[in-house]
C-alpha cells in the first residue's frame, strides 16, 4: 500500500531523527555482529516512522519533556518494527519496503532472534520515563498482548471462514493496538488517564481503515496465499467484486469518521496530527478501489 506521511515540518524530521538514535541506544550493543547486520538492515529500509510522530506531536501539544516523549516514540516504533520482522516470517513474505525482508536476505532465525530483542528494548526505552514507569510497562504489556492475539487469530484465516465482525477484531488488534499506543502512553504521561479511551478509540479505527486500504491494495496476493482479507470475508457472503469493494470502502470511510471524531476530543489538541492522515488515507482507499475495479 501507498505510504501514508504526517507532517514533515523541519522541527518534526529532527525529532525523528532523535528518535533512531533513541532506538538504537535502547537496543545498545549487540555482540553478535551478524544479529547487529539484520537489526541494521531493517532499521535503515525506512518507513513512515508513523507511530514516532503521533508520540513525539501529541507528546509536544501536552508540554511533555522531549526524552520523555522521544522516550514514547522509541518504546512504540521498536515494538511494531519487531512485529513486522516476525510477521514476513509468518507470511513468507519476501519484501518489505521495496526490498528484500530481513528473513530472506539473512536467515529466518536470525530475523526471529533480531525481533525479539527489538521487541525487549521496547521495554528499555519506556524504563527511561522515571514518572509512572509502572503504568506505562503495563501499558505497553497489555498492547504487546492485544498485537500477539491479533496476529494469531490472523494466521487462522486459512483453516477459518470469518464474518466481518471477527475480521474487525483482527484489524484492532493485529494494527490498532499499536496506533493507539502512542496516544495512549502519552496520555499516562501527561496525567490525562481519562483521555485514554478517546485515544484508544481514535487509533483503532484509524487501524481498520487503514487494514483495508493494505487488502484492497494486496488483494491478488492475498487471494492467492490464501490470506485474511477483507475482500476475501465479503465475497465469501456473497457478494461480488463491485459490491464487495463498496462495502469495504463504506466500512472503511465510516471508522475513518469515528477516528476524526475521537481524535478532535483529545486534550490540548493533541490529536490534530491524527486528522490529516484520516484524509490522506480516505483519498488512499479510493485510489486502490479505482484500480481494483479497473482490473476486476
């Protein structure tokens, strides 16, 4: 799928920038350098950084400390990078951002070993933050919990038939948990504990929408791995390609209305980043519909 970018105001980018070094301070040294080589590789293949910058905008509209929410970014980027190393693992996937998966190029342990340390130093930046270091570990145990079931429940797409409503477990948490990290544990930070179901609302149905714009967009490889998409529970109710795609994009369009909504109730605007991607990800779904339909 397209990528979807925040805001790239200059002061955004250094942070950023901050941020990788956080990341790699809080993986520190590795003494096997070949485990060293993968984790390196797929840090530097890129990525939007999207839940860095909802940790680092939120964190600054609430007046947090910068290595507090430098802290923030770090814990939530190191944790979804770590899933996506397991997750082409599972999948077979053999790229990932425009070139070779860490698991290919290397070695499938390796890769395993490389995300399983990413996933522990996700545990080492958020020991940084002193102030409600407790809550916060919790915090990021329950989400860690919410993305493992997710996924597992994922991979029993091929032996399953689901219904949409299973399918949107799956989306929430598979992919919401780790959007609504970055509010959520900014939210801890800054003391606005009760903000934190609009948080969680916010980015788990931003996550839904966004889960299917990537199965419109991945359909025929979908399809032909026998994989959970949304296209896939549609059509087995029924329903053709057209009819299919309608619905997806009416489910996808109105959690994107809910996440608008529940972004623009978050304290001291700090879900205004949230908006514009909602935006850019609905002009993203109707693109990929518009190509789906054109190569039905």
């Amino acid at each position: 799928m397209r990528t979807i970018n925040t805001d790239s105001g200059s002061n955004l980018e250094s942070l950023l920038q901050a941020n990788e070094l956080f990341m790699h301070k809080a993986i520190g040294e590795v003494a096997a350098e070949r485990l060293a080589a993968v984790i390196r590789y797929h840090l530097e293949s890129g990525g939007a950084r999207l839940r860095a910058r909802l940790a680092l905008s939120a964190g600054i509209a609430l007046n947090l400390d910068k290595d507090v929410y430098l802290a923030l970014a770090a814990s939530c980027e190191l944790i979804h990078n770590a899933s996506l190393l397991h997750d082409d693992i599972q999948d077979g996937d053999e790229m990932r951002r425009g070139r070779e998966a860490a698991w290919f190029k290397y070695d499938v342990n390796l890769a395993l070993c490389a995300g399983t340390l990413m996933l522990s130093a996700a545990y080492r930046a958020i020991s940084q933050v002193p102030l409600h270091s407790p809550q916060l570990l919790a915090h990021l145990y329950q989400r860690t919990s919410d993305l493992i079931s997710g996924q597992t429940q994922d991979l029993s797409f091929q032996t399953e038939h689901f219904d949409v409503q299973t399918y949107l477990d799956i989306a929430i948490g598979k992919s919401g948990s780790l959007l609504a990290l970055p509010f959520e544990l900014v939210m801890i930070s800054a003391n606005q504990t009760a903000a934190i179901p609009l948080a969680k609302a916010a980015g788990e149905s931003f996550a839904v929408a966004y889960q299917i714009a990537d199965d419109i967009s991945d359909l025929q490889d979908d399809l032909s791995q026998h994989q959970n998409n949304i296209m896939c529970v549609l059509q087995n109710k029924g329903l053709d390609r057209p009819k299919a795609l309608a619905q997806a994009n009416q489910i996808a369009n109105d959690h994107l209305n809910l996440a608008i909504n529940y972004a623009s109730q978050l304290p001291a605007n700090s879900g205004a980043c949230f908006i514009p991607l909602c935006e850019k990800l609905a002009l993203t779904i109707c693109a990929e519909t518009q190509f789906s339909l054109e190569n039905v």
